[in-house]
C-alpha cells in the first residue's frame, strides 16, 4: 500500500515479492501524479514488472494485482495474468460501487 494525500492511493495483492521488490504501489501513484488515470497507472505499474523479468526470464509472468483510487475518486484495478477481469468494489456515501478492471497478458 502507498497513499498520497495529494494525489491518491494504490495496494497490491497476490504476489508480494514482486510488488515490494518493485515499489509498485508507489510507482502507480507516481504515474497518478504525473497524471495517468488510475486504471493507466496500474497498467503501467504491471508492464514495468514484466519489463523487469524480460531480460531474465521473458516467460515470467507474476501472479500481480493492483488498485488505485485517485483523489477525484476515480479508480482502476489491473492483473498481470489470469482468466477473469479484477474487480474492485468501495463505500461511498452513495453505497457500493464496483469497478472492473483488465488483465495485461491473458491466459499466460
């Protein structure tokens, strides 16, 4: 988890190595900062850590996920691999809402 009052918040899930060897929480909320929309920001979050493992095993795919709400209230959510689009779902003062995210490389 990374938050910047200024600009927003982003978390990770599944596997940890990755996201703290690469301070991806951080990263997305540096790319909020340099104004990506959060759902850009995971992204680019995501294909830095593939870009990483390209030069050692360009079949490594980590089991990665983010999340990110900006401080307008927009949110994204994006993982590395698997077969169903990530959801996020927050409170508002309005209830529930859920956002469904992308997937970078399916089926790998």
């Amino acid at each position: 988890l990374y938050v910047d009052n200024e600009v927003g918040a982003a978390g990770a899930t599944n596997r940890g190595e990755e996201v703290i060897k690469s301070c991806g929480s951080y990263y997305v909320v540096l790319k909020m900062k340099e104004g990506r929309t959060p759902q850009q920001a995971c992204e680019d979050a995501l294909q830095m850590i593939v870009d990483k493992y390209r030069k050692v095993n360009p079949d490594y795919f980590p089991s990665v996920n983010f999340v990110a709400i900006n401080k307008s209230g927009e949110m994204g959510c994006s993982g590395l691999t698997g077969n169903r689009n990530p959801r996020m779902t927050i409170m508002t003062e309005k209830g529930y809402n859920s956002f469904e995210g992308t997937i970078v490389y399916k089926g790998k």
